[in-house]
C-alpha cells in the first residue's frame, strides 16, 4: 500500500488509539506518536506503547495539557498534521496552531451528536438506530470542529459497545484512509458543524452506572446491559444472588419490580418498572457464565 508523502504525529492512548495506530501505519509515515505514560504500579498491557514497539515508532509521554504544551514547545517536529483518536487529553489551541494543517481528530459519533468522553456508549443507551463516525478538525472547543467527512454505521438490536467500538475503528481507518490525501491536496474543505441540530453530550462512566436499578423499564436495562458490556458491567442482585448480566431480553410481563416472575426453571424473568426482561446469560459471583435457567435450577430458593 502507497504511504502518504508526508508525515503525520499521532495523538492517542487507549485502546481504540492503538488499534486505529496500527491500521493508520500500513498508509501513513508516523513521525512519533504522543500518548499517556504506563500509569504508576501498572504491570499489564498499555496497547499504544506496545503497537508503537512493535512499529518501532518513536514515542513521547504526557500526562497533561500543561506536559503536552512543553512537549511542542520544545521539540522540533516536521509534520504539518496531526492525528487524534481517543487521546484522553485537552489540546490547547496553542499545540493545534503548531500544526500548518492543524489536527484532524476521529471521534465516533456523527456529530454534533454526543459529543464528549463516551460517544460510543451513549449512542447504544439512547436507543438510536444509527451512528457513525466524524473527521473533524480540532478546535479548542469540545468536539466543535469544522468537518471533513461523515461515515454512518447501523446499531442493531444486539449490538455491544465492544462490537460496535471493533466496528467503527474500522470505518474511521476507511474514512482516514481514504480523506487524508484529499485534505492534503486541498481537495476536502472541513465545514461547520449542522447548527440547527442542538448537541448532545457524553461523559465518562462511573462504576455506579452499571448497578441495575429494576425501578426503570425493561428497555432501558436491555440497552444499559449491552452498553456497559465493557465496563463497568451491569450488576444486579437477583433472590439475594449478585450476578453481572450479559445478555437479556424484553418480555411483555409486568409485576412488582425486582420479583422474579413464575416458571423460573423455564424462562428466568425479573419485573421492571414497565415490563420484565428475561435473562438469557449471566455470571454469578465467582462462577462461570451460565443461562439464566440454569442460575434458577441451582441457585434460586426452591
């Protein structure tokens, strides 16, 4: 595959920067990458180091807005681009303007929908039927830059946040793929964002989120379990039993919320608030994933 003439630094650090930095490799001549150091005490896998080992990139660390403006102020780097994905950082206008042709950030949702930290787990909770991704050219704004190109992708009714999250790194490495030689060329001109669309926001996810409240409706805990699949995973306490939910399913029943329906042994169904879901799998503490009949046969008070 043909490199692009000229080299770009990459910006990123969790796990869908180090994907899309090996993908970004294969076509583009990465000058060094800037990412987050390995976090204190941490012994595991940090991807975007080990992507860029393998790739015998060069790397610099920051942990901060303030390390990262040193950072550029002192080095002498050649690229005129950058590139952000999944970064983690605020970027300062000063470290955009450093850039010629300023830093072309993929962020996956079709903005100005969920803009923020979590745009993938918000398009699932919102029960929406399409997402997507956008190249967008950073601004000091959050996430309110002018936009290069648009890419859709369908959410169905079984999607997860991991399987979507594998899904949209590979239409952004398309997208990227096929947009960085016509915005170096001059031929794609970024445009404001759909002003008369009003934005909606992302945060970051606490460990709370994923506690299962039975007082809200079936649906909303159907997509909450596929959208917190990842982390912080769904926990719920089912007759005194704590288990994490895996997969379930909307049931027309309604009852008490947080009883268990009856028939157990043939279909375990916990009561919402408006309507019931069905457990299809779940994981019992300290056991294996198991259906939800069989949690009922060995684990529910007879």
């Amino acid at each position: 595959m043909k490199k692009l003439s000229k080299p770009i630094l990459f910006f990123g650090s969790g796990p869908v920067a180090a994907e899309s930095l090996r993908l970004l490799a294969e076509y583009c001549e990465i000058e060094a990458v800037i990412t987050k150091p390995r976090p204190a005490h941490h012994h595991g896998d940090v991807p975007v180091l080990r992507i860029a080992a393998e790739l015998k990139l060069p790397v610099h660390t920051v942990r901060n807005r303030r390390e990262l403006d040193m950072l550029i102020a002192e080095t002498s780097f050649q690229s005129d681009l950058g590139v952000l994905i999944d970064f983690g950082i605020i970027v300062s206008q000063t470290v955009i303007d450093a850039f010629p042709r300023g830093i072309i950030n993929s962020h996956f949702s079709l903005l100005p929908e969920w803009r923020g930290a979590d745009p993938i787990t918000f398009s699932i909770l919102s029960g929406q039927a399409q997402t997507g991704i956008s190249l967008m050219l950073l601004t000091a704004g959050m996430d309110e830059g002018p936009i290069l190109a648009y890419a859709q992708h369908p959410i169905g009714p079984e999607t997860t946040t991991p399987t979507l999250t594998h899904d949209l790194i590979l239409l952004s490495d398309a997208t990227l793929q096929s947009m960085l030689p016509l915005y170096l060329s001059g031929k794609a001109i970024p445009v404001p964002q759909d002003e008369s669309t009003a934005p909606t926001y992302s945060r970051k996810l606490t460990k709370s989120d994923g506690i299962i409240d039975w007082n809200k409706p079936a649906q909303e805990l159907e997509r909450e379990i596929r959208a917190f699949a990842e982390w912080p995973k769904s926990h719920a306490v089912i007759d005194g039993k704590p288990v994490i939910l895996l997969k379930t399913h909307v049931v027309d029943q309604a009852g008490r919320p947080g009883s268990i329906a009856p028939n157990p042994h043939k279909t375990l169904i916990v009561f919402c608030a408006q309507q019931a879901l069905a457990i299809d799998e779940l994981k019992p503490a300290g056991k294996q994933t198991m259906t939800g009949v069989a949690f009922a046969a060995g684990y529910l008070r007879k």
